[in-house]
C-alpha cells in the first residue's frame, strides 16, 4: 500500500472540569520524514502524559514528523485561583522600610507600586483529573486514526495516478522503440552508401569522416536505453506492490534515474 506522508486533522472536545467547561481544541499535522518525530505543543497540565501522546500517535502514524497542537478555551481554565505570596510581599516591604530610613526619603507606598514588583502573586497551575485526561487522550487517539485514513486515501490517489502515468510512458516507449527502429534503418541505408564511397577513396582525410560516421550511427541507436528505462518502469510497478512501507526514497532514486 502507498501512503502519503502529509496530511492534517483536527477536532474539538468539550471538558467539564471542577465546573468549568472548557473546550479543548487539538490538531494535528504531519509532514515528510523517514522516521517518526514529535513536536507537541501542549498545556503544561499534560506534559507528563507526552510519553503516553507519542506511544498513541505511533500506533497509528508509524513515520512521519507530527506537529500536535493544543489550546484551551478559556486560556485560565486549568488555573487555580490566584493567591498574594505573603513572605514576598513582607520582604519587599521591610526592604522598602530599610530604604527610607537608611537614606531618609519620604512617602507611602501604594497598592498599585507593590502589584507591579516581581513574584508578588502565584498562580498554581491545576492537575487535571483521570477523565478529563482519558477523554483528551482519547481524542488524540481518534485524530490520529482520521488522519491515517486521510494518509491511506490520498495514498490510493497517488498510486492509481502513478499506475495511469506507468501505463502512458509503456505506451510512449513502445511507440518510441517503434520509430527508432524505422529512423535507425534509414540512417544506417545512407551511412552505408557514404561509406562505400569513403573505402574507395584511400585518402587519409577521409578516415576521420569514416570515424564520424561509426560514431553517429552509434548514437542514433538507442535500443540500449529503451531497453534501460523499460525495466526502470518495471522496478516502478515491483515497488509499487510491495508490502515494505518504506516507498518513497526508492521511487524517488528510480525516477531520477
């Protein structure tokens, strides 16, 4: 089977956490490479499952490299509530005090000068409970599935239009093997008169058109080549059945050649 290498899916799930819907949006892309790659860009609540992401992706997406992304709506749904960091607040303040009398400066300090310095606040992020991180899993293992059977569908396109365009060029070859039989004979008919004329003539300038001759007679023969590039499309059609998965860079090097 032929397989595309390139594809993209996506998908939307509705989660209900600690009260709070959220709405998980995945999607998923994959692009050419011999081996399979990861590049996951994901709440930080799930990196521990990344290992787990890549085990479902691989079972369905064996090569490729895979660009998975995930957002949440609202972006704070996994956030906590924030909280004042009371020894931090203390010790800006005592700081503060320390600087006044030090260098004798006056004044109060306001609400809003402490809420713009540093680590005044914390936001613990949440941990997501087993269903929520079950169902999201389970999504990515459902867009994992879509996105191979887009890979597979494209990949019967592929083949069937390479098929078309192997079945063209052994029709082209044909024709073409015909009509340089013909161009070959014809060729070799006024090479042999101009040759006979050149062996009755012993002159030593005549040896290097005699050369030429052989030469071009040589060239217009080009059985070789098509006998070459017929069994490059029969290598096409053995890779093509083939059972390995690995088909593209083989294809690719034939093509060329």
């Amino acid at each position: 089977m032929l397989l595309s290498m390139t594809g993209f899916a996506s998908t939307e799930l509705n989660i209900n956490f600690e009260n709070i819907k959220a709405i998980v949006s995945i999607s998923l892309k994959s692009v050419n490479s011999r081996f399979f790659e990861l590049n996951a860009k994901i709440p930080p609540q799930l990196n521990h499952l990344e290992t787990t992401i890549s085990q479902i992706l691989k079972t369905n997406l064996s090569r490729g490299r895979l660009y998975l992304t995930m957002s949440v709506e609202p972006h704070d749904a996994f956030k906590s509530e924030v909280n004042a960091c009371l020894p931090v607040i203390k010790k800006y303040l005592s700081a503060i005090d320390v600087i006044k009398k030090e260098f004798k400066i006056k004044g109060d300090i306001c609400i809003s000068d402490l809420i713009d310095m540093p680590n005044v606040f914390i936001i613990e992020e949440k941990n997501l409970d087993s269903g929520s991180e079950k169902q999201i899993l389970a999504g990515i293992k459902a867009l994992s599935e879509t996105l191979s059977k887009l890979q597979k569908d494209e990949g019967k396109a592929i083949l069937a239009d390479v098929k078309n365009g192997i079945k063209t060029l052994e029709k082209e070859i044909s024709y073409i093997k015909k009509q340089a039989k013909i161009n070959t004979e014809a060729h070799k008919s006024s090479f042999d008169k101009e040759l006979l004329d050149i062996e009755s003539n012993n002159l030593k300038i005549n040896e290097a058109k005699q050369a030429m001759l052989y030469e071009l007679l040589d060239k217009i023969d080009i059985q070789e080549e098509v006998v070459l590039f017929k069994s490059y499309l029969e290598q096409l059609k053995t890779f093509l059945t083939d059972k390995n998965k690995e088909k593209g860079k083989r294809l690719s090097f034939t093509l060329q050649e």
